[in-house]
C-alpha cells in the first residue's frame, strides 16, 4: 500500500441520517439563566412616562355580628335622648303650673345673751335670733327637716352656731322663728378687743350662714331633699349683753342645692 493511497471511511448505506444538535436562538435583548431559560429584560419604551402601581386594599365586608351591635347602641343612643326629651317636657309643664319661688329669710332682731372670758382664754357666746321665714309659692308647700345649720361669724371666726326647728310651711305661709346660738371659739382674749375697737366705731360686721334641707311638696306629691343656702351680711351698733342690738343693715343672699 502506497503513501498515496487513502484509506476512506465505510459509509452504512442502511444507518439513519446522523442528526444534528441546533442551539436555540435566542432572542436579541434577551439573557440566558443558568437553568437554560432565557429570562427576558424588559427595556422601557422610549417616551412613555413612569408608572408606580399601587397595592389595592380591600376592606372586608361587615359582619352580622358587628351589624347588630351597631344597632343595640343606636337603639340605646335614641332611647336616652327620648327619657330627656321626655323628662324636660315635664319638667316645663311642671314650672309652668307651679311657678316655684325660693323661699325667702330676713332676720328682725338680734339679742345677745352671753358675751365674755373664760378662765381658758375662750370666747364664750349665746346669741338669739328672730328669723322671719316666708313661702311665696301659691302651689308648693315645704318640709323643714332634720340638719339644719346657723352660725354667726365675726370676720373668720365662728362666734356660735344653732339649727332651726323641723316643721311644714304652708302655701304662702310666713313664720317667725326664734333660734337660740351658742359657741365657743379659741384665742378669745384677741377677738374680743378686735369686737371692742369695732364696737367703737358703731360697726360691728356679722355674717349669718344658713343650711336648711327642705322637702318640696307639689299638690299631694312629696319630692327629694335640697338644701337651702343663705348668706347674710349684718351690721350691728354694738354686742351689749342682755340688750337688743340695734342692726343698721342687712344683706341676704339665698340659693338651692340639690
């Protein structure tokens, strides 16, 4: 065999074709991820503007539950404005039938029965008052119950202190009350030359301080408890014991507390 003789290969005329591997193509603008799939990127379109996409929230429907509790507290609600409107509807009607009025308290005279020294240095005082108590109401009557309070002060001190009598006053109805005072107050030595030099200049200032409870009675019917409170500015001449003392003026305020 020659050097130029060449050995050819022995072609199987019965073997199928080979075949032949392609690679796919990929597409322009497109990168190939490590698994073999292209993952494309997306390149933005020349002038169109930037879009943020927002999350939409949906709020879920109401619940029966919840639906019923509304309703209890707008019943509720409607139920309580209506016993207002109901209870100042009556008490409109009531004002306007009965009229009611404060009653109304002056003090006539001032008697005091004991003023002096004791051997402690106290100042010990017995005042009586006559308080003339007058319901102007032509349909109401009153009820003065238990725990009245009068006292009778000279500037910051209390001089004495004393309560009414319980008793029922009438419609229109004016009583005169005689009420006794009596007290005792610390550092007497200095009040009483304070109550001498004032004396000296025929102004001496009182002030009378009333707490009366009283029951209201319209027609046959008997309300709750208030209270009464009065203030009363006296000036008197003089604190002469066992003498009326003469009151140059007198000043009274009165109000309800319920």
């Amino acid at each position: 065999m020659t050097e130029n003789q060449r050995i050819h290969p022995v072609v199987d005329m019965e073997a199928p074709p080979p075949t032949r591997t392609t690679r796919p193509s990929v597409p322009g603008g497109s990168l190939k991820s490590e698994k073999g799939d292209p993952a494309r990127l997306q390149q933005p379109t020349v002038n169109q503007p930037f879009r943020r996409t927002v999350p939409v929230m949906y709020s879920r429907p109401p619940t029966k539950k919840r639906s019923c509790i509304c309703k209890c507290i707008c019943w509720t609600i409607s139920l309580i404005i209506l016993l207002l409107i109901i209870i100042a509807a009556i008490a409109g009607i009531l004002y306007l039938v009965f009229k009611p009025k404060i009653p109304q308290y002056s003090v006539d005279n001032l008697r005091i029965s004991d003023l002096r020294l004791n051997f402690d240095m106290s100042l010990y005082a017995k005042f009586n008052v006559r308080i003339t108590a007058v319901n102007p109401n032509k349909k109401i009557g009153i009820y003065y119950e238990k725990g009245s309070h009068l006292s009778v002060w000279y500037k910051n001190t209390q001089l004495c202190k004393g309560s009414l009598p319980k008793f029922y006053q009438g419609h229109q109805n004016r009583t005169v009350l005689d009420v006794a005072l009596t007290g005792q107050s610390q550092y007497g030595n200095t009040l009483m030359s304070a109550i001498q030099e004032a004396a000296q200049t025929g102004r001496i200032p009182l002030d009378l301080k009333i707490q009366v409870p009283v029951s209201v009675k319209l027609g046959k019917l008997k309300l709750r408890k208030v209270k009464i409170l009065g203030d009363c500015l006296l000036i008197v001449d003089s604190l002469s014991t066992n003498s009326l003392v003469r009151i140059k003026s007198s000043t009274c305020k009165f109000g309800l507390k319920l």
